[in-house]
C-alpha cells in the first residue's frame, strides 16, 4: 500500500496551479471532476459547488470522507484615489505574508488583471513607517500593472467590488521530499484523497464500508459541509495537521486530531485511527488543535447525526507560507486506505 507519487505530485501541481479561493472554486472542481470521472468513478455535483463522489463498498454502513478545495483569497472592496484597490480578505490569510505577493485580479467581464499587494507605505525612502506599519486590510493596497492613476481609471478597467483577487501559491516540490506551497490547506489533503482513489481502481480494492468523497468548497469560510449526502453516518476529515508551540506534529507525521475549536472528537473513531495507525508503523501524532476548525465541525455543528474524526498531513506555517513533507502525504494515505478496508 504505497502512494502513487507520480500521480500524487501531479495532481497537486496540478490543482495548486488553479486559484480557487472560497466562492471562485468552478475551475479546480471541474479538474477534479474530469480527474475522479477518468478514473471510473460516479460523481455528482451539489447545488452549492461540492462535489460528491460514489465509491460502493461491501457493507451497508455509509462514511463520508472530506477534503476542500477552496481556499484562501482577497477579494475587491473598493478603489482608492491614486488607482490602486483596497480589498477585504476571503478566509482568514495571514495578511503580514502577503506583503509584496504578485496577485490576479479576476473581473466578471472576464478579463483578469496583475497585480501587486503592497503596505500603503511600501517604499523605506519615502515613508518613514515603511517597516513599523502594521501589515492589516486597512492598510495594504493592490498596485495593478495597469496605466491608473485615479479611481475612474480603475473602475473603466471594468473592475468591480466583489471581483476575487488571487495570490501566487509559489508551489515549489523539492528533490528531498519538502513540498512548499501555499494552500496546501487544503489541496495537499485533496491530491492524497485522489491518490486513494486511484490505488482503490488500480489495484482492484474495495471498500468495507460504502463511501461518499466530498471535495468541499466552502471549508475556509465555516459551512463547508453543512449540508451532507444521505446515509453517512460516519465523516472523516481529511484536512492539514498543525505544527507549532506545545504540538507534537511534524512536517513527517499524519495527524489525528483530538479535539479542535468546535470540541472533541468522537472518542471511538479518534481510538480506531489511533490503533490502526500504530499497528501499521506510522508515524502518527495526536495533538488539540484550539484555533481550527474542519468540515468535520461545519456536519456537527448543522445539525448532522454523524460520528466525526479529522486526519492530515502535518503542514508548518498554516495560512502563511506552508510546508510539508512527501512523508506525511505517505502516512495519511495509509491510514486513509486502512480506515476504508478494515473492517470496523
């Protein structure tokens, strides 16, 4: 039971390389759907952009795994007086790394500008708070490589508020294993998920339990899944682990999450993933994650009667500049395939 690396690298080259903050998600779930469908599986779309995917098992019992693809974003909130654009945020970025990122500004007309994010006092020769000035929405500003010079200027460009503005993910996979990119919350999880499919198809393996994939679209924002497919009575999360203060995750290590902003796991399912990961020799953690939420949280706190777990890779630096390690993918693909085919 190995991860298809080819196909894993790929794939999240692939959808990282698709801007999809909450909201603007059409394009990279169209790659998803193309990806699952030339794979043999049934899918289906949702009224609000998810996309489920049917994947029979030998059991009556039904599970939902869960993996998002919206991600992090700005979006347009006006036009300041020399041209430039003020924004709001999509999620919650860390905006202090955002300073100097190149950008696309995405209109609904369909043209799609550049651009730069800049503090309102970017230049050390000429601001004297250039290096002290809190790096926040209200004062940062996005410098299009466009000839404007006042608001009107802007606004003929044919941009509007509400227009989503997209930063570069850097993506870089490095030959030591080391996978730096932005959003790998989530896609990292996303293209490991993939890659379970495509070893279930591959080698002929089939679910002890009934599965429904959802690739959800709206996680970033708090209701990714609050709305869930008939029958599941049982979600799986399968979502980034954090690194960081008195946490035991690593950039090498699945995560198993025991508890998060929304309260515990369920304590049965949280145990089986626990013992199934000892038992094949990964190398797990299990760690509290107080700041966090999952998909997981948005089917409980709507109202869903599921049992709920959270698993991932651990992912260093969340909602900045993000790194992880092929060996985690590896560890989180194997307890994914294990939670599918054992038998509870």
């Amino acid at each position: 039971m190995n991860l298809p690396k080819e196909f894993f690298i790929e794939t999240l080259k692939k959808i990282l390389s698709i801007d999809s903050p909450t909201g603007f998600t059409k394009s990279v779930i169209a790659e998803i759907q193309s990806c699952v469908q030339h794979l043999g599986y049934d899918c289906y779309l949702t009224n609000k952009g998810n996309l489920i995917v049917n994947v029979p098992g030998t059991g009556n019992k039904t599970v939902g795994v869960s993996t998002h693809v919206d991600t992090l974003g700005l979006m347009v909130r006006g036009f300041n007086g020399d041209g430039t654009l003020s924004f709001t945020t999509v999620g919650g970025p860390l905006i202090p790394t955002l300073d100097g990122e190149y950008c696309s500004v995405y209109t609904r007309c369909g043209k799609v500008y550049t651009g730069t994010i800049l503090s309102n006092s970017p230049a050390t020769h000429v601001y004297q708070d250039a290096r002290e000035l809190e790096r926040n929405a209200s004062n940062m500003h996005i410098r299009l490589d466009e000839p404007v010079n006042n608001a009107e200027n802007t606004k003929d460009l044919g941009i509007l508020p509400g227009d989503f503005i997209c930063y570069d993910p850097k993506t870089v996979i490095m030959k030591n294993g080391f996978i730096k990119s932005r959003f790998l919350d989530d896609k990292l999880s996303a293209a490991i998920v993939l890659s379970a499919l495509k070893h279930f198809k591959e080698c002929n393996i089939t679910p002890v339990v009934n599965v429904k994939v959802i690739f959800s679209t709206y996680e970033e924002v708090g209701h990714g899944l609050s709305h869930l497919p008939d029958g599941v009575t049982e979600l799986l999360a399968v979502d980034m682990g954090c690194i960081g203060m008195d946490l035991t995750c690593t950039e090498f290590d699945v995560s198993i999450c025991a508890k998060d902003s929304s309260g515990p796991y369920d304590y049965e399912l949280t145990s089986r993933l626990i013992d199934l990961a000892k038992e094949a020799g990964l190398s797990c953690a299990v760690d509290i994650y107080p700041y966090y939420g999952s998909d997981a949280s948005a089917a409980v706190r709507a109202g869903h009667d599921v049992v709920s777990g959270l698993i991932g890779p651990g992912v260093t630096a969340s909602h900045g500049m993000e790194r992880s390690h092929m060996t985690a993918c590896e560890n989180t693909f194997k307890l994914l395939c294990l939670y599918l085919t054992k038998v509870d």
